[in-house]
C-alpha cells in the first residue's frame, strides 16, 4: 500500500498562507447553517415540484441533478408547519443522511422529491403536505409530529453518487465503502487546491457519511486502521478549510473529532490552537500549541502561533496597565508645609508672658 503522508512540517506549513494544507491519506483506493428553531424566512420563488411539495432556494447549487437511485447525502433540519417545532436536525447530530432516490422511506417521499429537483451544494426550502410525509397517524419516533402534520425541511444537498441500482453504503463491502470515501476525499483535496472551500467540504462530508459511527464501531484490527486513515484526514481538511473561511468553532469541532481517536495528533492539536487563538480562548490555544511543539518541537508554524499569542499576552498587559493608570491618575506629588507668620508670633508672645509672671517678686532674705 503506498504511503502518501507528507511530513508534519510540509503539512503544517513553514509561513504565510501555505500552513494550511489538505491533509493525505495512508489508504489509495455546508457553509454552516445558522442555528435556529424556527424556518427561515426565504424571499425567494416558490416552485411547485409536485402536489404537496413546493421549494424555495435558499443558495444556488452547481452541476446536473441527481437521478433516479441516485445516493444523495443531504443534511437537513424539520419542522412541523402548524406549531413551528423542530424536531430533527442532522447538522446539530453532525452525521449527513443518506438518501437513495427511488428507495426511500415512506415518510421521507416528499423530502426525497425535494432533493431530486436540486444540485450539488444547493440548499433550499421545502413545504411537504402530510400525505408526502408522517402522514394520518403521525410519527412515533418523533412524539411532537402530530397526526396530519405538514412539514417544512431547510435541506441541503451535499453531493450524490451517480445511479448503481440504489446500491447503499449498507450494501457494499468494507473495502468499496473505505474506497468510496478515498475517492471523495481526493475529490475534495483537488478543489481544495482550487480554493473552492464549500465545495471541498462537501466532498469531505460524504466521504465522512461513508464511515458513520455504526459502521466504525463495527471494525477493528486493519479494517479499522484503514478506515482513520481515511476519515481523520477529511475531518482535518474540514479543519483546514474552515479556518481559511473563519469558521473557527466548526475547525475546532473536526479537530476534536480526530482526537477523540488520535489525542496525541500533532496537526488537530495545531489547527485547534489556531483556531482557539483566532476566538480569543488564549488559554486552551496555548495548552494545544505547547503539546503540538512537544511532538514536533522543530515545527516553524508551532513556534509563530506560540510567539503571537505571547505577543498578544504582552500588549493585552500594557493596555490594561495604561487603562489602570488613567483610572487611577498620577500619584500626588506631597506640598511643602507652608509657615503661618501670626501663628508664630502668637506662639513667641505667650511665652513671653508665661516667663515674665512664672517669675514674679523676688524674696527677701
């Protein structure tokens, strides 16, 4: 098996811009959503897809719509239209939905017709009626979707693989999902060299979506070892991508992830500092950036955010020490006693006269 992993300093970088680069694999073959409870107010066309289903773009997608089995990797949030609550969210559980178009659930008919009228990295609005959805009884997965219950979707369409029967990831070996996700995340890496960001991240989602938590815990020994060494280079893509787009929550996320698995790994440990320092959290980012230098202590990019977070302590101390000073003012420099000449006189004149009458008449002998 070739071995593609460059070395920590090409991948962290030596200055500049380049300390952000995709990460390799050992194996070879969305912009965030705000968080909200309540739908999105969308100002855009409304277009009926089909009875009960209508749709409103939210953002633009790119490239052809998926066909018929097409496996869609979508994320979404749901609410139910008449009391406004939501009660799924796959962005907030970090774990895309696979959908093959064609085969879906019953219960997911009218998202799955939404999902076919859109492309790649499109994310829109669609209102599904209840006969398209949980339809007369409701749902008892989700207790809070009443009988009858219209729904509304704010979905996006991360990607989809071209038609293969409906083949879903359930259905193939370890080997062709592990494959699947390699082939996605090289796709990623291309156009993270394009600096196609959002895309990148879409291609590093799938990849991801192929290696679940179900599917991991089911792995060990080699199979296991080659599936993190797939899966931890996407989540530190992401890492990196969403630095360069200031997304530093969403980096700092990914980079747990890793080491959750891996809490020695010197490039989660770098890119989580990075991005703590950039939100401010002084403290965490110097603990992750001082355990990254003791792994790889020569490391240039390391020791630059270790120096500007000591520089930023520095000049955080001179501001406060300037801010106390002007509250506080100079300290008063003492006055000189001044002497009050009448006081002294005053003084002079009754001893005067205490000397005179202490003495008195002079006793005879």
């Amino acid at each position: 098996m070739e071995d593609v992993e460059k070395s920590q300093s090409d991948l962290l970088g030596e200055g500049g811009e380049s300390e952000i680069v995709t990460e390799e694999a050992a194996y070879v073959h969305g912009e965030p959503i705000q968080d909200s409870d309540s739908p999105p107010k969308v100002d855009s066309e409304v277009e009926v897809l089909r009875e009960k289903v209508t749709k409103q773009i939210i953002k633009e997608g790119h490239g052809e719509k998926p066909s018929k089995y097409s496996t869609c990797f979508v994320h979404y949030k749901a609410w139910t239209e008449s009391t406004q609550h939501k009660f799924e969210d796959t962005w907030q559980e970090q774990r895309p939905v696979e959908l093959v178009l064609g085969k879906e659930k019953k219960q997911m008919e009218g998202l799955a017709i939404g999902v076919s009228f859109m492309r790649s990295g499109e994310r829109a609005l669609l209102h599904v009626g209840w006969e398209l959805g949980y339809g007369e009884e409701g749902s008892f997965s989700f207790p809070n979707v009443p009988p009858r219950a219209d729904i509304i979707y704010e979905v996006e369409l991360i990607g989809f693989d071209e038609t293969r029967e409906g083949k879903a990831r359930s259905d193939m070996t370890v080997e062709e999902r592990i494959s699947s996700a390699d082939r996605r995340r090289m796709d990623g890496n291309a156009l993270f060299k394009e600096e196609k960001l959002s895309e990148a991240i879409q291609q590093y989602e799938m990849a991801i979506a192929y290696m679940g938590d179900d599917f991991m815990f089911q792995l060990f020994g080699k199979y296991r070892d080659m599936a993190l060494a797939v899966k931890n280079p996407c989540h530190l893509n992401m890492a990196a991508c969403f630095i360069k787009l200031k997304q530093y929550d969403d980096a700092i996320m990914h980079c747990t992830t890793v080491l959750a698995e891996d809490e020695n790994n010197v490039k989660a440990l770098y890119r989580r500092g990075k991005a703590r320092a950039e939100l401010g959290q002084t403290d965490s980012a110097r603990e992750d950036l001082l355990k990254a230098r003791k792994y790889a202590p020569d490391d240039k990019a390391i020791s630059r955010e270790l120096r500007l977070l000591a520089e930023h302590d520095k000049a955080i101390y001179q501001k406060q020490k300037e801010m106390y000073k002007g509250i506080l003012g100079p300290r008063p420099d003492p006055k000189p006693q001044t002497t009050n000449l009448f006081v002294l006189f005053w003084q002079w004149l009754v001893s005067l006269f205490n000397g005179i009458f202490k003495k008195g008449p002079a006793k005879s002998d």
